[in-house]
C-alpha cells in the first residue's frame, strides 16, 4: 500500500525567505507524486508532479520538489516566500491512478 | 474548460435527512473520484468510477453512502440518514486514464456539508 507523511503540520516563515514543505512517502514500486495547494474553502490545485524522467521538477508560483527515491522523499521549496504563498499543502502518491493517497497537509503561513 | 463543477457548494441540512451532491467531471476524462475532506485532515478516498463501472469503494463509505456515474458523465454522491460526524467537505476529481502515463487529478471547488 502507498502512503504519504508530512512532517510538520504548521510552517511559518519569513516573506522572502525559503520555503521547505517536506514529504516522505512509502511505496513498494516506484510512485507517481504530487503536490497540491489549497485556499479556505476551494478544492485543490495542482503545484507540480513526478511521474518519470527528471528528479527535480518545477511547478507554478516558483515552486519546484525533487524526488529522491533513496530517501523516499518529495520535499517541496521555494526559494523566496511571498504572503499568496499562505495556504495549505498537500503532497499525493498513486501507483496507477486509481486512488491517489493524501498526506495530512501543511499549513504555510508567511510573515510580513 | 470549466474545470470539475460541484453542486451546490454548500449544503446546510438537519440530521437524519438525505442529501445528494453532483459532480461534473471535465469532458472526455473517464476517471471520476470522490473523496472527503474534514477540518485540518487530508482528502479521505470515498471511491471512483473508471466512465460507468464504479471500481473502488473505501470503508469509509457506509451502507449510507451511494454514488453513481450513469453513462459515464457526471456522477452523484448520496448519504442517506445523514449524523453530524457526516459534516465535511466532499470533493470530485476527474482525471483522465491515459495508456503511457498516469496523470494528476483535476479537483472541483467541493461541496462543504453540515450536518445540524
């Protein structure tokens, strides 16, 4: 069974400074894995996704993660932080697509 | 593309009652997922449909709980009897099946359930 776990449920940071969301995740076979931004009250959308090839990926907002099988990590950074970057995040494993498992979320907040 | 729809968007109803939810997934995806999501928690899978055939169904999903896709387009969500632990944001996301790769799914707004 594939699974996700967020370390850290609450980060604050500095607007500007660098933003690190970590992601670990536990699969028998190579995953597909996503990370996913939420606002109050909205369904989520998509910041980027591993699926083969490349190990460091870009996403919207300047958001990149790299996957990093020997570590079983996908950790999320962005290099400065700006206060639209406040939200909640959630990093996604599937195998084949038929479910996708969710971690239980990081709360970003960015101080002024 | 107007993305996922769900309605209605919110859904205020006594205990006991029925409610039902419907999704409009993006045209031509042929994978349809419900999942719930309660306060501070990630999505919770409830179950998908790959076009009509419902695939999957999680725990989760009571005997309360009903969902359809006829035809393969959009899809309801029904929970009969409806308990106060039912209170919660249910969420559809479709994605499309694809040969060579598997792809992200495509959430809607959702639909914030509260049970009084």
């Amino acid at each position: 069974a594939q699974s996700v776990t967020q370390l850290g449920s609450h980060v604050s940071v500095s607007e500007g400074a660098l933003v690190l969301l970590r992601c670990n995740y536990s699969s028998s076979v190579p995953p597909y894995l996503f990370w996913y931004v939420q606002y109050p009250n909205q369904g989520l959308q998509l910041l980027l996704k591993y699926t083969t090839g490349a190990t460091l990926v870009k996403g919207i907002n300047g958001f990149e993660a790299e996957f990093k099988k020997s570590e079983t990590s996908f950790h999320l950074t962005k290099p400065s932080a700006h206060m639209s970057d406040a939200a909640e995040y959630f990093c996604a494993v599937t195998l084949v697509g038929d479910q996708f498992y969710f971690g239980t979320g990081t709360s970003l907040t960015v101080i002024p | 593309d107007t993305g996922v729809s769900q309605d209605p968007r919110h859904k205020i109803t006594k205990r006991g009652q029925n409610v039902t939810f419907r999704c409009d997934p993006i045209s031509e995806h042929n994978r349809l997922y419900w999942y719930r999501q309660t306060l501070g928690q990630g999505p919770e899978f409830l179950t998908y449909f790959q076009n009509e055939a419902q695939l999957e169904k999680s725990r989760l999903l009571s005997d309360r709980f009903s969902a359809e896709r006829p035809k393969g387009s959009f899809s309801t969500l029904e929970i009969q009897r409806t308990e106060q632990g039912d209170s919660a944001m249910y969420l559809c996301a479709s994605s499309p099946r694809t040969v060579k790769e598997t792809t992200e799914a495509f959430f809607g707004q959702g639909t914030r359930l509260t049970v009084v």
